[in-house]
C-alpha cells in the first residue's frame, strides 16, 4: 500500500522519508515485504505524510478515492500520458 501511495503522488523513497521522518531503509524494508510487522508509530508517521490513518495502509478502512495530498507535477505528467 505505501508503494501505491507513493506512485500516485509521484515521491521517491527519499521524499516519503523526508516528509514522514521515518527512514529509507524502513520504507524500503516495508515496501519489499522484508518486514512484515511494522510499529504503530512507524505507520502512522507514514500515513500522515499521505494525509491518512495508519488503519488506511492497512485496508481497515478504505482509502479516500483522491487523497489529501496532490501529486507531484512529475506524477501528474505520467498520467496524462496514460
């Protein structure tokens, strides 16, 4: 789920860690399904980042259909290209 967030609003590992203060390698870990048990404070710095609940990047509540945050221009062309 963190992987699909970050592509719908165009961020690099390095910027979902910038802006939720969790490290690269964490995400990185999580993402690759290397970690399959990540702490409360962990999920939810990252939910924040996207504008969400740590229950969101579990799927105990669906996600809104457009998230709070807008994507990068960067992801915004990929689209239009689609």
């Amino acid at each position: 789920m963190v992987r699909k967030l970050r592509a719908v609003v165009g961020w690099k590992l390095k910027d979902l860690s910038a802006a939720s203060g969790v490290d690269v390698q964490t995400i990185h870990r999580l993402e690759a399904g290397k970690t399959k048990e990540a702490e409360r404070d962990t999920l939810t710095k990252l939910a924040t980042a996207f504008g969400l609940t740590w229950r969101h990047l579990l799927d105990a509540v669906p996600a809104p259909i457009e998230l709070p945050i807008a994507p990068s221009a960067k992801a915004q062309k990929r689209r239009s290209r689609a």
